[in-house]
C-alpha cells in the first residue's frame, strides 16, 4: 500500500464532465488500495472571473483581501470534487489550506509554505477517507488567509508529499510529459520517460509550463518522486528524480518564456554600490529579477539592463520611479515585446560548444540576441517575442534532428 | 460614540454598483465616528449558481460538502465588499466565519450558532477598521465549515450585536421597513416606525421576508435592538424593540408564507404514544414540523396531517417511508401547493374575535381553510396556494381599511 499525491491543475477540473472524470482516476488509485491525498486548483476560468470582478470594484485592492478572494476558487473545486467522489461511493473530506495545516509566511500573493502540520489529514487517512486538500492557499501567524502564487498548487502538492512522506507525487495536466520542446510548437518534439530535478527545475522556470519552479525545488530538497501525467490520456508520463547518467544527451529541451519583460536603466551614475542599491530596492518590493547585464562604465555612467516576470513589470518601475533619486538613472526604458528562449542539460556543463551551437542555429534563423544568460545547465537568450517560435523551431533542429 | 452592526442581504451586493453603494453607506457611518461591524451574504445569484454547478455532479452531496462550497459565497462577497472601502479610503479587514470566532454545532446546513469568540473583531475595532464578517457561517469542534440555513445571514448579525454588546443591529434590505401586509400584493400595505419582538416573531415565522425568526429570538433574547431598513433609500426603516402600548392596534400585519407544505398519515394506528412517535422520528431528523391537525379516533385509526417547509417535504416523506412500520400509517400524503396565511399582533389575545373577523374575512372571498392553528399573538391558516394572494388582501381590508 502506497501513499499516493495527486495535483490536479485547473483545467482538469474545469467542468462537472471533467470533474467527474478526475473523480474516476482518484477512485481506481483509491480502490487499487492506496491512500490517495489529492490537491486541487481552482476550476478553470474561476481565477480569472474573480479578477475582473475585483477589478470592477477597485482596480488596487489590497493583496490581504484579493487572497480571501482567490482562495474561494479552491474552495469550490475542492467541494466540487469531493461530491464527485462521494458519488462514486468512496469516502472522502475535502480540507482548506487552514484545515490541513498549512501556514505560510505573510507575502499576500506570493506567500512560501512554513510548516504543514499534518495531523488532521493524518487523521483522515486513517480513517481510510481520500483527502482533497484545497492547493496554492495557506493561513500566516496572523490567521490570515494567504496564496502561494502562480504554480501554487504544484508546490503545494510536493509540500504535502513531503510532510507526509508520500511515495510520489503525481501532477496531472493537459499534456502527457515532459518534451523537448513544447509540442504545439515543434512538431517532432519528443516527451521524455525521466529528467533529473536540476534539468526539470531549468525547464521549469524556463517556460516550461508542466510544473513551477518552486514545487521543483521543493522535490529536490527533500527528494520527493514527482511524475508529470495527463488527467485525460491514460499514458505514462514524465518522472522526475534523481538521474545517474545525465551525460548521455547534451541537451534535454528547448523553451520559450513569453512571461518576462526588460527595464533598462539608462545613464546610472558610475559609483560603486550602485547595483547593490538598486537590486535590494527590487528585493524589498519582491521582484524577481532574472538576467541582468550591465554596459562596461563610460566615464561617468552606465546602463544597467534586466528582466522581470511580465507581471511584475509595473511594480519595478513603479517602485524605480519613486526611488529615482537612489537608482540615479538618466531615463528607465521597458520593454514587453521580448520573449525569453532556452537549453537546458545537465550534460551541456561538461561539453564545451552547446552554446556555442545554439548561437549557430540562431545566427542561421536570423535572429537578433538582446541577453544572454548561462548557468552549468543551461542557455537563455530574450529575444524578440516575434522570433520566438522560430528560434525554439530552429534550435530544436540543431540538437535534435543533426544529431 | 456607537458600536453599529449592520447586515446587508445578497440582493444589496449583488453586482459592483450595488456593492459599491452598500460601502458608502458603511463608511457614512465610520467617518461619522461610529465603529461598524457588517455582515454580509453572498452575492445575489451565487448560491443559486453552486446548488446548479453541485447538482450537475451529484444531486445528493454530503451536507458537509455542501457547507464548504456554499461559504465560499460569503468569501467572495466580504472581499469584494473590503476592497471597495478600501477604495473609498477607509481602514477595513474582512473576516470568516472561523476567522470571526463563530462557533456552531454540527448540523451542516442548518448549524446554529453556540458562542462567538470576539478577540479577532475587537482587536480589529481597536485598531479603528472596519470589519466585515462573512454571514451565515461557522465552524464547529471539529475544525469543520458550517452554514446556518435560510436566514443566517440575519442570525449572525444579531449573535455578534449581542456578542459585541453593540448599541444597534441594522438589517439592511430591498424593502424599507416592516409592512402591514406584502406592498407587492397589497398596495395600500403601510410602513411600521416600530414592532415588538414577540410581534416580529410572529412575522418572521409566517413569511415576512424581512427578518429571519431566528435572528428575531436572538435579538429577544439578548435585548438586541433591531431596525430594518433599505439599503437603496435612506429613510427610516422599522424598529423592532419593546413596545408598551400593544393594545392600539389588534393585528399589525398580514403574511404569506409559500414555503410549506402539508403531509397526511392516513390510517394510523389509533393507540397511545402514536403521535409522540411520529413526530419524534421527525425531531430527530430536524425537520420542522409547524401545524398539526389530528383528526378525532374512529374506530381502530386516526389522520394525522402536518405542515413542513416546502423544502424538507421530500426527507420528511422518505423518513416516514424509511420508518413505516414504526409510524404504522395506511397510507402518506402530501400536498405542496399550499400557502399559509396569517394575521399577527401583540393585542389579539386580549381581544375576542379577532380570528373570526379573519374565517369571515375569508368566507366573504370564497376561501376554503385546510388547517387552523392559534397563538397569543397570532392565527395562522393553510389554503390552497392559488388563493393566497386574493386572502392576503381580504384580509388586509377587512383589519386595516374596514376600521
């Protein structure tokens, strides 16, 4: 008998149709005779529906009050999903992040689990109920009810897979695996039997969008097997864990990231510490900066460029501008027309030209590179958003169909 | 300096407009130095929209569940109402039930409220926010969601005015006040400036809209003042509170209640203990039995006839089926187009023939009475659902324009 999480994202249960066939996979793990917790998203469009309603009302609300909001999605779906179960005759009870335990630090949108104290969901297990935890919410030391941000309900999964020491955590979604490239656009991609957590966690925060980055790091820490599978197709899927062999092939996929946006800070004064100052200013406010380049120092000034989840663009220079006096710059540009476009491997540190070859498949496409970024595992380039099928096209070309 | 709880029903939030008149009314009230505790329902049409989405997956959930998706309701709207006043500019926090410190028994769906925890409320009036909690919700011993029931909305407000020893519970609504009879079938229907508790009692029970019985007990019990008024106009709207003077006027209201409906046992057994039985099964299956009618033993059998609310008919029924040998009945009626109707006021007691004036009122319009039944303050009626309305008028005329 095994300890089974199962993630269900919010397309899988975007109807009573899907609802129920969700409620099918749980049953047949449940009957098979395992114990089976199972976290839940909110139902398809809710998210969005309750955005624009708040937006009706206050377009900056407060982030405490937009999280009691949003946690109301999974609080449907989960109930949903529990009456599901209910009709197909297995017992079951449905927990809000509160009731199973879990607590997070107090970042309003964008809160990190804490603890999970998991002795109600123990409890329920016990009592041989399948558990369906609501994901992406959780309370803070306040009692306040906090999200987890985007991914959310991945992390919470791998969260609770490790607090109660599942066997595996299996994230369910709308494509089978793990590919090589994303399958809409490069039509021979090839879905991947298994990756390892540092390839997976590349692919993840490279536009990957089968699994967060944070619900990977998460695994990895605290080494908890996760599978990506279809909630529609009943195939194998994609596992991710720990892999010996990884010199095997150089590169293991192809990604585009159209989430990321570039602020340039033009003319900053050429004074040590500059950088410093204005990446711990972008720190407090919680903006995730990813590649940064900054121009050799001109006489008395430099341009510092960087990017930043699409979404938080508004934040940054909103958060620079009232600022302007410590960031010291002439004039901040931005720039939403980018896309960023990526090889990951674990093999690539050990094999000199990788980026080298990229660049090539690049150059050969025609197509301008604004940033680069490296890292032992693998290669970022933004690039034009126009560009960016094409580039994954053309790279995806080089590595896989020349070798 | 007031401590004001005021409730706003599901019609007074129902889009972003209303919701944002509905803050401007709160925030009237906080910048005129008052603290203001609101409670509020779901926003019109959502519970509507769970019952449909929950019955398109299984049309017999778990009442549990049922709690945990329908307060997800007040979720939505307490947030949404946070965040335009937070628009508005004034300090506020919304709270759940669990967060409020509402705690109930465990009936899910018809939970009734056992203590109220006020710390979290207090500290948040102290810190001069605002606080909306969310109505109609709690949580009970086990760490679970419950919901109140029809009404709850208007008991919570109440609980927490009696908890929060709150100078004033405003119940806000689409009408303006208590009503001699429904405006919408009588037009020459007058406003009430003030109504004894008993009286309101009786009016709540009988299908006067506005107040919940519930709520009424409580704000009895407690020595809650109550008003209803509208949330659309600002005028004056009905006190509910100790009324000395009950003599002035016989009867201070008409209702009519088409939530009901009547079950006969035929047959029965006619020995002693039998209706003890009967209607303790029913007890304990908390449905809630209003009228009783037994027809004189003859022979070895007897009828006993009862009214239910229209909505506990169906497991009022199968619990009877369930138990048949126990109710020990030839044969279960059950008739659903029915009305009650009846005539309310603190003076009737003392006041002979105020319910003839009633039978007579009704004879004159060619009204056959099913069942009868009497209190201190009231006479209650069952007819044929067709006939409520021209009822409701005859005898609106004959105790209010005939005198």
């Amino acid at each position: 008998m095994s300890l089974i999480v199962k993630k269900f994202g919010g397309s899988s249960v975007a109807n009573a149709e899907k609802v129920m066939n969700v409620a099918t996979i749980i049953t047949d793990e449940y009957k098979a005779g395992n114990s089976v917790v199972v976290v839940v998203s909110a139902q398809g469009d809710t998210t969005d529906d309750f955005l624009e309603k708040a937006a009706e009302i206050n377009k900056k609300p407060s982030k405490r009050e937009m999280d009691v909001l949003l946690s109301a999605g999974e609080q449907i779906s989960m109930s949903l999903l529990a009456m599901a179960i209910e009709k197909i005759g297995c017992p079951v009870i449905s927990l809000t992040g509160w009731q199973a335990g879990v607590t997070t630090n107090s970042v309003y949108g964008m809160a990190r689990i804490k603890t999970i104290n998991t002795e109600r969901i123990k409890k329920e297990l016990d009592s041989n109920r399948i558990v369906i935890v609501a994901g992406f919410q959780g309370i803070n030391k306040y009692d306040d009810i906090t999200t987890l941000g985007r991914g959310g309900s991945d992390t919470s999964a791998v969260a609770l897979a490790a607090a109660l020491h599942a066997d595996k955590c299996e994230i369910y979604t709308d494509v089978d695996g793990v590919y090589t490239a994303d399958p809409r656009i490069v039509k021979d991609a090839q879905k991947l039997d298994d990756i390892s957590y540092d390839e997976m966690l590349e692919l993840a925060s490279l536009g990957a969008n089968v699994l967060h980055n944070r619900s990977v790091e998460l695994a990895l820490k605290y080494d908890v097997k996760l599978e990506v599978k279809s909630s529609f197709e009943r195939v194998p899927g994609t596992t991710v864990k720990e892999v010996k062999n990884v010199e095997k092939m150089l590169v293991r996929g192809v990604t585009r990231d159209n989430d990321v946006a570039t602020v340039s800070l033009v003319g900053v004064e050429n004074t040590p510490g500059k950088a410093f100052k204005v990446f711990s200013l972008l720190a407090k406010g919680n903006i995730n900066v990813d590649m940064i380049l900054q121009s050799i120092g001109r006489e008395n000034s430099k341009d510092i460029t960087f990017s930043v989840p699409l979404n938080q663009l508004e934040s940054a220079i909103e958060l620079l501008e009232e600022n302007l006096e410590l960031v010291g710059a002439q004039k901040i540009d931005s720039e939403k027309e980018v896309s960023k476009v990526s090889i990951v491997g674990a093999g690539m540190v050990s094999n000199p030209g990788v980026a080298a070859k990229m660049f090539e498949a690049l150059y050969n496409a025609q197509i301008n590179i604004m940033m680069i970024s490296t890292s032992e595992i693998k290669v970022s380039v933004i690039i034009d958003k126009a560009d960016a099928e094409k580039a994954v096209k053309a790279i995806h070309d080089k590595f896989f169909n020349h070798e």
